[in-house]
C-alpha cells in the first residue's frame, strides 16, 4: 500500500501545466506498453509462470515453433490468454477510452496483445494494436485469409482446458477432466517440474487444435506477431495516414514503455518534428522514449493505472470502476 500511496503524489506545478496543455491539444497519441496493465496484476510475456517456468517464451513465440509444436504453442497461448481474462481492466484503460470519445483527434498506439483496452470499450478505430491481439486469430494457411477479431473463449476450443495455473482454484477441476479426456494420446505426457509436484502437459492431437472454419483445413494461430514477423501493414497504414493527415501533432504520452525499439521510438520522434511535446508516465525514471527528454516535457513517475486517470481529469472528469465490455 505504501508504494502504491507514493506513486499517487504529482507534483501541483507539473500537473497542472500538463492538464492546460492538454485542454487545448487537439491532436493528441497516446503510446502505451505493458506498464499500463501492471495495475491489473497481468504477468509480462517472459513472467509466465505456472506450467511455463521451464519453458522460453520467446523460443514458443515464433512461425517455426507453430508449425514444429502447433500443440505446445496453443497450450502456451491459451495459458496466457486465461492469464489475460482473469485480469480486469484498470482506470488507465478506461481513461484512455473516454479520452479517444472526448477527443476527436486522438489515437492509442498499443503494444500491448492482453485485450485490456478492447475490454474497457476503447473505441477501435483510434485503437491501434501493434502486435496483434491473444484475442484475435487468424488461419495459418498461406492461402487463406480468414480472421477473427476478440474472440474471447477460454477455452477456444474443449481440449485446451488444461491445468493452466496451479494457483487456479479450478486447476484441479480442469486437470481431472483433461485427464478423462477421450482425445488423449497413448504415449506418455511430458512433464514439467513445478515447486515439488509434477505436473502433466497433455500432448494434444492435431484434430483438437482451433481448425480454420473457413478453408476447413488450415489450424488457426493465435493473432499475435510473432519474432521474425513484420508488424501489421495495415496498422501501420493506418497509423502514417493518421500522422500525415495534418502538419501539427500536439502531444504524445508515453506510457509504460520505455519506446527505445522502433517503431515505437520512431512515432516519439515524428511526433516531436510536427510540433508535440512529450508526456512520459513511468515507474522508472530512466525509462525515457527515444532520445530522452527535452525542455517542456512532462515526466510522471508511478504507477500508470493511478497516474493516467488523473492527470486526465481536466478533460474526461473521474474515472470509477466499470463495467468492462467484452
């Protein structure tokens, strides 16, 4: 509670001077990344704990592990995808929603895939994903260019509800009923350590994995971008359009991200050659975007989830729980 009290307190000058600012910016974006969802308790991708401590994330994020282990891979996701809908939306999200609804020209650039912002009903068309989304999916086929967007099923399909989480109350339930399951193999299932017990991923049959509904042949991956793939061209049509659109931008928030890799380093400073200044809410203070901080810059050190809503008040007044929107 204590850190949590710290991370509240800005100083009266700097808070005001940014909430005047921001009343009369117009063009406004708002470049987010996983700090924004620490205050809904959500693990980062390389934190992935349960059955996954023995495992590394960023060898199962690729084109090469899906199409080795599509099995392996699903089970990976569908844990984080559990991970991610057990998390609840916090006020920053929801800030930034009714900020996109009371400013006209105002555009979030996430790099974040846990649907947070999508569940706190952040208008999609000035909601720009990136790396994709757990919740989307997308046919693995050349071929094919099915797509679904915020599918929210947990599980996507029946044989994914494996014991996703030992601290899950329901991991007992779920780990006896996979074990009743009529789709397993014969051979063995690995195991994989976890504290003192041995705990039994089950190896899946291609059959059970999500099956694209259109080609009816190709297995559905999850929408994310994977290591050695090209972020989305359209997001990022979408998003030279926005830039372009005008010669002025007023302002860029940076938040919970540090924006030293491009892209996101990229849009700080395109932002900064039409005019904006800059806006930086982060717990570490040595996590500036791209080439640091300037003069007239903002920095608004704590935790996003608390630091967002208020220093939005001005425009968007306060921000209470509610009700998420899947």
């Amino acid at each position: 509670m204590a850190s949590s009290a710290r991370s509240s307190i800005i100083p009266s000058v700097q808070l005001e001077s940014f909430q005047q600012y921001l009343k009369s910016s117009n063009r406004i974006l708002a470049l987010v990344g996983a700090g924004l969802s620490a205050s809904s308790g959500l693990p980062t991708f390389r934190g992935a704990g349960g059955l996954w401590r023995t495992h590394d994330a960023m060898e199962l994020a690729t084109p090469e592990a899906f199409k080795a282990d599509p099995a392996l891979v699903w089970q990976f996701y569908s844990y984080r995808r559990h991970m991610a809908l057990k998390a609840k939306p916090n006020k920053a999200h929801y800030a930034l929603a009714e900020l996109s609804r009371r400013k006209e020209g105002f555009m979030t650039l996430s790099q974040n895939v846990d649907g947070l912002s999508q569940r706190a009903g952040h208008p999609p068309e000035s909601l720009k994903l990136l790396h994709g989304s757990l919740f989307n999916v997308q046919c693995s086929e050349f071929f094919c260019d099915y797509r679904e967007q915020n599918n929210f099923t947990d599980p996507i399909v029946p044989a994914l509800a494996i014991p996703l989480d030992e601290t899950d109350s329901t991991s007992n339930e779920v780990r006896q009923a996979v074990s009743d399951a009529p789709n397993k193999k014969k051979e063995p299932p690995r195991e994989l350590d976890i504290s003192d017990e041995k705990v039994q991923l089950p190896e899946l049959a291609i059959r059970d994995l999500p099956r694209c509904p259109r080609c009816k042949h190709g297995l559905l991956r999850p929408g994310v971008v994977w290591f050695g793939e090209f972020l989305p061209s359209d997001v990022l049509a979408e998003i030279e359009d926005w830039m372009r659109a005008s010669s002025k931008i007023d302002l860029i928030m940076v938040i919970g991200t540090s924006a030293k890799v491009y892209p996101a380093a990229g849009y700080v400073d395109s932002a900064r050659a039409k005019g904006a200044r800059v806006a930086v809410i982060n717990m570490d203070p040595g996590d500036t975007p791209g080439r640091g901080m300037y003069s007239g810059d903002w920095f608004f050190q704590g935790d996003a989830g608390e630091i967002v809503p208020e220093i939005l008040k001005s425009v968007i007044g306060e921000i209470t729980d509610s009700v998420e929107k899947l």
